[in-house]
C-alpha cells in the first residue's frame, strides 16, 4: 500500500496564505493627504504653503521647512495649525519669493505614535 501525505501540501498552503497576508501593504493612518502648492506645481506667487493631513496630528509634532533651489532653508517661516481644521497646517511664506525650485520638507506624528516624513517640490515662475 501506497501512503500518501498531505504535510507537504498544508507546508506549501501555510507558505502561500503568509506571503499574501505580509505581501499585502498597510498605508500609515498618519499621511499627507494633500498639499497647496501641489507636488510640482509652477506657480507665478504664493502666499503660503498648506499641508492636509489623513488626521489630527499629536500635539506639536508638526515641522515643515521651505528650502531653495540652493539647498538652503528659508528662514524665518513657521507652519501652524489652522483654528477651524487641526488636520492642516499653514506657513506663510514671504512676499515676492524669488523664481526657482522649493522643496516642501515636512514631518509630523500621528495619534499611534508614528512619526511619517515626506518632501516635494514646486517651482515659482517669474511673472
């Protein structure tokens, strides 16, 4: 008689249900939803740069920095959180900021303690 096994079929069962379940990715609760100026945008004046978060973030977790074409940071700006929305943040940004790339440099923490980190850039074209 023939005995046949069925351990290696549940091994490579077990294997396959394990790869999906950590294939599979979990965004962060804790994100940037959206930003003004968008990520690339060209704008010809700004006023301010705005982030949107996923959620509130935890109590003064929030930086963000403006860096130049130069790789310098702006000084002197400061992003705080808006009075009717805790989820966005706004810095102003100085009047007539000079044609060329900025990088928006931000990080914050959500409610479960995560710190997430993010950048993007937009260009500022003369008028």
């Amino acid at each position: 008689m023939i005995r046949v096994s069925m351990r290696p079929a549940f091994v490579v069962l077990a294997a396959v249900l394990t790869m999906g379940t950590l294939g599979a990715v979990t965004p962060p609760h804790f994100d940037l939803e959206k930003s003004s100026p968008e990520a690339d945008a060209m704008v010809h004046e700004i006023e301010a740069v705005t982030l949107w978060f996923t959620e509130e973030p935890a109590e003064e977790s929030v930086s963000v920095r403006l860096i130049d074409a130069s790789g310098e940071p702006v000084e002197g700006l400061s992003a705080s959180v808006h009075e009717d929305d805790a989820t966005m943040y706004v810095m102003p940004t100085p009047e007539g900021l000079a044609p060329g790339k900025y990088t928006v440099s931000w990080r914050g923490m959500g409610a479960d303690g995560h710190v997430v980190r993010g950048d993007f850039a937009f260009t500022v074209m003369q008028h």
